[in-house]
C-alpha cells in the first residue's frame, strides 16, 4: 500500500480501537473530546503490541521479535527519524510530537508485553509491583501527559491508582489465568510460606487460602488509599474519567473482600445499578470522596 496519510494512520487506529477494546478507557465518553483521537492511537500501539505476548500461537522467538521492531520504532520516534509504514507508529509519532509525551513510557510497555511472553510466576511481591510499574502505571502517566503538566505528585498518584487496578484485575482472574494461561500473579514466596500449591488456588475448597487472599485485597486498598485523591484533583472531563475509573476498580475490590468469605474464585460482575452509580458519584468530587471514604475505611 502507498504511505499512510496522517489522516489515514489516525483513522486506522480509531477503527482498530472502536472493533476490539477492553480494560482501556478509549471508548468512553467521559473523556475529553480533544483527546479522544490520541488515546485511540495509544490504545492500537498497546493492542497490537499485547496481543503480541498473548494472543495466537505464534513461538517465543517470533513475539520476541515482534515486539523488538515496536521497540525500534519507537526509537526512530525519540530521534525524530522513523521513515516506516505502519499507521499506528506515523500516527503515534504525530501524537507523540503534539503532546510531548515521554517516549519511556511506551517502551515501558512494551518492557511488561515482552516480559508477558517469558514469564509466568513471580517470585514475590516486589517482581510483581514491578511488573505493574511498566504494565499499568505507563498508560496513567500517559492520560496526565495528554491532560496537561502533571506534578509529582499527581504521577505518583496515578501509579498508585494503575497498580491497584492491575492487582484487582489480577485478583478477580486468578482461575482464568491459571488455567488458561498458566500464569499465577499469587507471589510464590508468600505461597510456600502459607504451605500451599499452586493447585490449591483452584480447588473447590478455597478457604484454606483465603488469609493469603484477603491479604493481598489489603494492599491493593491501600494503594487505592494513596491514589484516589488524584479524582478530585483532576478537573473537567478527564478528572471524571479518573474518578469512575477509581470507583469502578474500589467497587470490584470491596465485592472481592465481601465474598472471600465464601467464594475466591467466582469473578465479580458489577450490577448496571452498580455501574450507574458510580457514574452518579464520580460526577462530584463531594460524592467522590464520599463514597470512596465509605468504601476504603
């Protein structure tokens, strides 16, 4: 095909990202217009390249090599000399370029996705906050970077928040990803300690491990703790999008602590009058930290 038009690579991404999303808030409408189009294009460069480490049965060496080259033109993008093809890097060099945004973030990114192809069991908790350093915490500072000049603080808030989130995603898919993917975020030193197997995460029986379980919850609202003053920091729509997003993974953390009592291994669904809800109170950051106060006491 002749090269991609800037107006071409923007409209591939945009259609690339309307077909296949999920956890990545380029669809909501809760953001602000004007940026819409470039976190469609970082959500295509994060797509593509998660599917990469995950998707189809492509060997090692061949994910492996795939991710490489977004790492080389990511690279040409830093010293202002990509010349390729690929729509989604001519417009993420344009984005790139209009919001001066940290190129180290997505090699960050992609630094989780090629540690996604060799890796599937961390041996305590600090290797998985690391992994969640470079999986989750990149696409926050990427959102604060688009909004505007975020401060230090803020950033750190944001990672406090992303790193919540990818530890109750992890939480509430702990049989889905170990059966399916053979993958276990549980640190296994915390694991041998409390003298379980890795099977005993899927018995029927689950109670036995909940303290480990409920433990790991408490970390995860902790982090929510120190983050979730960043939603009612944040002004405008991309402040909303911030405080729904905190609400949303709050509320499923909170279902999680509710049922480890009787059920660790069924994934919790929030109710439409759940989702509603959080849509009401993330409107007003009186509402906001409300609830957030309730839920996180």
């Amino acid at each position: 095909m002749a090269n991609y038009t800037i107006e071409q690579a923007y409209d591939f991404c945009q259609k690339l990202a309307k077909s296949h999303y999920e956890n990545f808030p380029v669809a909501s409408v809760l953001l602000p217009k004007h940026l819409r189009k470039a976190i469609s294009v970082i959500y295509a460069f994060a797509r593509t390249a998660d599917d990469f480490a995950d998707e189809g049965d492509a060997p090692q060496h061949i994910r492996i090599q795939q991710l490489d080259t977004y790492y080389d033109n990511i690279r040409h993008i830093r010293e202002h000399n990509y010349q390729g093809n690929d729509p989604i890097f001519i417009a993420l060099a344009d984005v790139i370029k209009q919001h001066d945004l940290p190129t180290h973030l997505f090699s960050d990114l992609l630094s989780a996705f090629k540690q996604d192809v060799v890796q599937s069991r961390y041996a305590n908790f600090e290797e998985v906050l690391d992994y969640c350093t470079r999986s989750a915490d990149p696409v926050g500072r990427l959102l604060l970077h688009l909004n505007g000049t975020p401060t230090e603080i803020q950033l750190k808030q944001s990672d406090a928040v992303c790193t919540a989130l990818q530890l109750i995603n992890f939480y509430q898919d702990i049989v889905q990803d170990y059966t399916e993917s053979d993958r276990i975020y549980i640190p296994q030193d915390e694991l041998n300690q409390a003298g379980f197997n890795e099977s005993d995460l899927v018995k029927p029986d689950t109670q036995q491990i909940a303290p480990l379980i409920r433990s790991l919850y408490q970390r995860a609202k902790e982090l929510m703790k120190q983050g979730a003053p960043l939603g009612a920091d944040l002004k405008g729509r991309m402040g909303w999008e911030v405080r729904a997003m905190t609400l949303g993974g709050i509320a499923t953390l909170h279902q999680l602590q509710q049922q480890a009592n009787d059920d660790l291994l069924t994934r919790p669904r929030l109710t439409k009058w759940t989702l509603i809800k959080i849509m009401i109170n993330s409107s007003n950051t009186i509402f906001y930290k409300r609830v957030v106060d309730k839920l996180l006491k």
